[in-house]
C-alpha cells in the first residue's frame, strides 16, 4: 500500500501531463486519435488508450497508431521505459467490430485465392500492432484496471511487466465471436502463466479470469487497491528501471526475450555474444562506483541510448 504522499505525488504529476506532452505525432505528422502519449519525466514514456467513449475499443486507426508509436519510442534516446494505460472506467473492450467488420468479414480479392491470399496481410499486419511492443526494446510496465478484453490479453501478454488493479479482469472472447485469437494471446499467454491446462482452459470458455487469479497464475505481478494506487506505483516502479544503465536495461529485455524463445544452451551463447561488446562501456564503473559510495543510482549521470 502506498503512502497518501505518493498518491498526492502522483496526482501533481498528472496535472502537468498536458504540459509534457511529447510525441503524440503519427508519421504522417498529425495527432493521434486513439492514444494519448505524454513524458511524466523525461526518461518515461506514458501511452495511455485514449476512447474512454467507447471503452477503448481497438479501431482502424488504433492498430496502425500502436506501430508508429512504438517505434518512435524505440529510437527515442531520450525514453528509457514506457508504461501503457487505459483511460476512462476499462482498460480495454477489445477489438472494435463495426469499426473493422469489413477488413474482417469481407477481403478484397476475385476468387478464394486471392481472398485469402489478402486476409492473410490483413492479419500479420494487425498481429505486428502488439509484436512491435515485444520488438522495442525499451522496458514495458502495462497498468491494467477495469476489464481488459479480446486484444485487451494479446496487448498485455506483449508488455513486459503486467500489474492490474483489483477490480481487474481478463478475458479471452475470441471464441464468443466466432474466431480463434490470432495476434498474439494464444502464442505469448502459454509462455507468461506456465500452466497449459489453464491457458487452455481460458481460450476455449472464454471465461473471465479475475484480479486474484491473474496474480496467482503469474499473469499479473502486483494487484493495486485501485487506479490511483497502480499509476502511483507503475511510475514509481518506471522510475527505477529508467535510473539505470540503459545498457543494461535494454540488454536484459533483449536478452530475455531471446532466451524465452530458444534452448538454454542458444540463449547462453547469445548472451555471451551480446556482452563480448555491451560490458564494454562506462556504465558498468558508473554503477559500481555509485554502490561503492553508497549512492542511489538516480545521482548517476548514464548517457543516452
């Protein structure tokens, strides 16, 4: 539980989000209509789902918002971490259906072939809306309060650290529609919780899976009282990682993510190839001459990366 102080701290940051506002750019050079992204500090990157009107379903614009917005973060030398967020009373409903029934239920092509030939680019583009959050190589914390549906579990199975508050749930609807998951959940979710009974379990009824469940199953880390409580702590959580050697940092995600996919024997020889170069840097003394001094980590001035 976190002291009022925090909270009170939290909400004073909130208030000045407006005035941190960075990179809230698409490629095409205007706004985003379905994020909101802002800087609470300058090392942490806040993207927050932004149709609270409409539960934050994923629209059209959402699934092509998410890529230039997150590879923008990934070459943002400024940005150390990035933390996700809903706004308005859910994380997320899911997938918007009227709003992309036609690329689904009717794909362009003059025969099954080409139909098919034209659903499959459909789908690996709308798989690469959260597989980008994976490829970044910046630490992700995602702060999941309210329901958290469909495209809601493939978003945060991509995310590197998962907290939820209490009134929390996750469901796996697919099946409720017609459809088996097909960007993301039934690929990562088996590799976040351990258990296959239970992943299985989830994807075939389609039921909800509650706040104390997530956390008993691994899905989540940490359960929060409420939203207050969990932004106060994924900022505070944020800003530890982002006081850190991005070296480090990025190395860690790179590399665990690596291993997770391949043999023990093929991560550790990755590994070994990775720091043959990455223990090569300043950053390594800077740390440990700051625990040498007994000096907090965010006194030390690490360059950007």
């Amino acid at each position: 539980m976190l002291s009022s102080f925090v909270r009170t701290a939290f909400r004073k940051r909130a208030c000045l989000l407006g005035q941190n506002a960075v990179r809230a750019m698409s490629s095409s050079g205007g706004p985003f209509t379905s994020l909101v992204v802002s800087r609470p500090t300058e090392a942490i990157t806040h993207v927050e789902l932004n149709r609270p009107e409409k539960r934050n379903a994923m629209n059209r614009a959402f699934w092509s918002e998410m890529v230039d917005c997150f590879n923008q973060i990934a070459d943002d030398p400024e940005c150390r971490v990035v933390v996700v967020s809903g706004a308005g009373k859910i994380f997320t409903a899911g997938i918007d259906l009227m709003d992309m029934a036609s690329d689904v239920l009717q794909p362009e092509g003059d025969d099954t072939a080409r139909q098919s030939w034209n659903m499959r680019k459909i789908i690996t583009k709308y798989q690469e809306t959260f597989s980008v959050i994976e490829k970044c190589p910046k630490p992700v914390l995602v702060a999941v309060h309210g329901a958290c549906v469909g495209g809601g579990v493939d978003l945060i199975t991509a995310c590197d650290i998962r907290l939820c508050t209490q009134d929390a749930w996750f469901q796996i609807k697919e099946v409720d529609i017609g459809l088996a998951a097909d960007v993301g959940t039934l690929q990562r979710l088996p590799k976040v919780i351990g258990s296959r009974s239970l992943v299985n379990e989830l994807a075939l009824t389609a039921r909800k899976l509650y706040a104390d469940e997530a956390k008993s199953c691994g899905l989540v880390s940490r359960v929060f009282m409420d939203k207050e409580v969990m932004m106060a702590a994924a900022m505070e959580m944020a800003g530890e990682i982002a006081c850190r050697s991005p070296v480090a940092t990025q190395g860690t995600k790179i590399n665990l993510i690596y291993s997770r996919d391949h043999s023990v024997a093929e991560g550790l020889d990755y590994m070994a190839t990775w720091n043959m170069s990455m223990l090569q840097t300043q950053d390594v003394m800077k740390s440990a001459q700051a625990a040498m001094e007994k000096k907090s980590l965010k006194t030390v001035p690490f360059s950007k990366l």
